[in-house]
C-alpha cells in the first residue's frame, strides 16, 4: 500500500464528518429508522440494545429541553404579568396617596378660611369700637389710635405669620378697650357698648373654635407628610407641613 494513501489516525473523525457532509449535500437530507441505526452500529461493533439506548435518551434530553425552554417562557410570562400587576398597583397607590395628601392639605387650607373670617369679623368691630370711644372717652386719644393700627394691621397682613401677629394685636386692643372703658360708667351702660361686649364675646368663641379645627386639620395632614411610605411621596411632589395657629397669651 502506498504510504501517500494511508490516512493519520487523528483525521480519520475530521474526514469521515466531511464525507458526511458532502453525502448529504449530493443527496439531499434523509432520515433512517431505529433498526437502519441498529443494522449499521451491528457493522461498527455497537450492540443494538446501545443503539437503542442512546436514541431514548436523545428523545428525553431533546423532551428535557423542550420542557426547559417551556417552562422558561412561561415564567417569562408570569413575571412579565408581576412586573405589570406591580406597575399598576404602584402607580394606583402613588395616585391614591397623593389625592389623600391633596385632599388633607384642602381641608387645611378650607379650617384656616373659616379662621379668618372670624378674625376678618373681629376686625370689622373695631370701627365700632372707635366710634363707641370718641363718644364716651374722647380724651382717650391713645385708645382710638391702638384700635386704629390694630385694624389696619390686620387689613395690611398677606402670610399666616402675618396675620396671627394682627391678631394678637387686635385682642390685645380690645382687652385694652374693655379694661378702660370700666372707668367710664356712661361707656358701660351704653347699649351700643353692650351690644359690642356680646359681638366681641360671640366672635372670640367662634374664633377659638374655629382655631381648634384647623390646628386638627394640621396635626392630622402634618401626621400623613411624616408617615412612610407616604413621606416618600410627599417629599416626591412638595408637600409642605403647616403650621399651627397658637392661642393668644391673653
């Protein structure tokens, strides 16, 4: 035999996969039965029962992968539908948290409305009151004035802090009133004065109560801005805490 034909031992795979190859490409891709393997692995030395076994466990490595590959898209799937279902609730509770905080910063703003207009009703007595004092107390000149700036302060006030200071302004104005009109009797016994000491009186209780239900309006919307997870979206969209209006020293 010539050398020149014999075949290294370490091509004989590589030339037997392109003999295979190029069969397939003259002939065209085929498939053989179970007992063709069998008949050609009898020629190679294989016994059948190998042959046999190894063309089922193909089928259930090729059934495993089938079943991986299924069962992979399927919890692409499900977690697909979480992602999803998470979204969704996220964006609903989100939503629902900042109605929540709109609607309690609302309620703020609605109590301190009603604050001032009984502070804005007090006010509206002072003129009154001045009236009432150049009637009977006309020497009181430093009086009629204290009312004057009182009122006009309050009327001057834009912010919160502004108008609590106007209003400890004005009751301290008044008080100071009614401590000197106990020096005039003729004052005291006037009716116009009486009727005033009942609208003053009227207006400081509507005002304290009035006081008390914003500051409970506060404490519960202040309460939501400190809560988690609800501080996350109150520092998310801005919400500010307010503040709450104290009770005069007097």
């Amino acid at each position: 035999m010539n050398s020149d034909n014999i075949i290294p031992e370490e091509l004989v795979p590589i030339v037997l996969e392109k003999a295979g190859q190029l069969y397939l490409q003259q002939t065209g891709p085929q498939g053989y039965s179970l007992e063709q393997l069998m008949d050609a692995g009898s020629e190679a030395q294989i016994p059948p029962e190998m042959i046999q076994q190894a063309y089922q466990q193909l089928q259930q490595d090729q059934a495993a992968a089938k079943q991986r590959q299924a069962t992979r898209r399927q919890q692409l799937k499900i977690g697909g539908a979480i992602a999803t279902t998470i979204t969704v609730l996220g964006a609903l509770w989100f939503g629902g948290t900042y109605n929540h905080l709109n609607a309690a910063k609302s309620t703020v703003e609605g109590k301190w409305a009603q604050v001032e207009n009984q502070l804005q009703r007090r006010a509206d007595l002072i003129p009154q009151l001045t009236q009432v004092a150049q009637s009977y107390a006309s020497t009181e000149k430093a009086m009629i004035q204290e009312l004057t700036r009182a009122q006009a302060a309050f009327s001057q006030a834009e912010t919160m802090a502004q108008q609590a200071a106007a209003n400890q302004t004005m009751q301290d104005a008044i008080a100071n009133f009614q401590t000197l009109a106990a020096r005039y009797p003729s004052l005291q016994s006037s009716q116009l004065f009486i009727n005033l000491q009942y609208e003053i009186a009227g207006t400081e209780n509507r005002i304290a109560t009035e006081r008390m239900r914003y500051n409970q309006a506060v404490q519960a919307y202040n309460q939501s801005l400190q809560a988690f997870p609800t501080a996350l979206v109150a520092q998310t969209m801005d919400f500010k805490s307010h503040p709450y209006f104290q009770r005069s020293s007097n």
